[in-house]
C-alpha cells in the first residue's frame, strides 16, 4: 500500500511543480527575448533495506530553450534584436555582467543606453554612454553612433559598440533575475560573428499553444495522482475493517 502512495504522492508533487513551469512559460509569452524553459523528471528508487521496490519523481533539472523567437519590425532606433545565437552583455545588479535578448533599449536621464529594466549595456569599455540632443543609430555589428540634431547632419559619431557575445550555451546558466550568466562567472569574450537587426525586437520563443497543451496535460496527470492516493487510502480503510471483523 505504501508503494502506491509515495508513488503517487511524489508524482502529483512534480506535476504540480511542473505546471508553476508552465505557467511562468504562459505569463511570458510576449517578454520581448524571453527564453522558454522546461522541467525534466525523473525516476529514482528510494535506498535502504526493503525499499527496493519504492521509487520518487525528482526534478532532474530545469533546461532551458534557446530556440529564436520570432523577429518584429518597430522602426524604433534603438531596438536590436540578436540574429541567431548570441546575447547582449550587460550589468547586472550585482554588478557582474550578465547576458539578455531583450533588445528594446532606452537612454536614462544621465545618458546610458540602458534596457528597459534599467540595467546598463555593456560596450567593449563598459556601460556605453550616449551625448545629448543626437539621433541614436545602431549598426549590425553593435555601433553605437550618435548624429547631431543641430549643426552639420552628416557628422557622424561612434560612441560605443555594444558587447556581442556567443558562449556555449551549455555553460549559461539562468539567474533568479531572469538573466542568463557563465557557470564559472567567467565574463564571455565578444564574437564578432553575432550580428543583431536594427529597428527590430525578437518576441518570446514560447509556443502558447503548446503550453496550454501541457497545462492541460498536468493538469489531468495531476488529478490521477490524487485519484491514485484517494484509493489508496480508501483500499487501507476498506482493509481496517476487514481486519478489526476478524
């Protein structure tokens, strides 16, 4: 009897975990460069003398989809958005540089080019900063150039380069912050092959349909463990009273 109920306890345990998953998945749908990720289980016998028969579901590890999302044209200036693999470095608030594909960028009040959750973009010198009253541009390879509103035009500027980085993506790691970072904390080195679209966002790279699926899908998995425990504890109930009979 007790097989039946750890096993289905420890099953109805992940699922549930595994729906927090999903849901988080679903509630990023329209993050500009969000990065899906996904649950993986796993069986495991519980160890110890006459518990060979007994097994848990464990969370095995949380992978990560590194898929491209769809691409968006804005027309705005100062959305890029990274073509195939690559990130753009930028400063965490711990101050260690992390990696994003949120491309919808913005200039604070002292003139750092910033995310849109206010981290700064790292150029090949740091944090770029950008001189007022100037039309941003920002060039293929990360360019930040910077042309006058008043004078001469033509009289373009670079100011900075946006970090592009490339690094094997078995070695990032995604942060409490939603940032991706190096296992070893080791900064990446820029990869001139990563080139990024201008006046272009990259949407989330989840599948709504498919998640609503497997929302469903845990669900139903879910509701059978609790069956699964149900019985067991009514199959135990029915063997009480047969025994206190006797």
């Amino acid at each position: 009897m007790d097989r039946l109920i750890y096993t289905a306890m420890s099953g109805a345990k992940q699922a549930f975990l595994q729906q927090a998953g999903v849901a988080q998945n679903l509630a990023n749908a329209s993050t500009v460069g969000y990065r899906a990720m996904e649950h993986k289980f796993r069986a495991v016998p519980v160890q110890g003398e006459g518990a060979s028969t007994r097994a848990f579901v464990v969370d095995a590890s949380v992978a990560d989809t590194f898929d491209q999302g769809p691409l968006m044209a804005t027309g705005r200036p100062l959305d890029v958005a990274v073509q195939g693999a690559g990130w753009i470095a930028v400063e965490g608030r711990d101050g260690r540089e992390a990696y994003t594909r949120a491309g919808n960028l913005q200039v604070n009040a002292n003139g750092q080019l910033q995310t849109a959750s206010g981290l700064n973009v790292l150029g090949d010198g740091g944090p770029i900063a950008l001189p007022p009253d100037n039309r941003i541009t920002i060039a293929a390879n990360g360019t930040v150039s910077a042309v006058p509103l008043f004078g001469v035009p033509n009289n373009v500027n670079a100011v900075g380069r946006i970090k592009l980085v490339n690094p094997p993506e078995d070695q990032l790691v995604r942060g409490d912050d939603g940032l991706f970072r190096t296992k070893n904390g080791v900064p990446a080195t820029t990869d001139e092959a990563v080139k990024v679209a201008p006046e272009t966002l990259e949407g989330s790279n989840v599948n709504p349909v498919d998640s609503m699926i497997g929302m469903i899908s845990l669900a139903r998995q879910f509701e059978m463990q609790i069956k699964m425990l149900q019985s067991a504890d009514s199959n135990a109930n029915k063997a009480s009273q047969i025994l206190s009979m006797n």
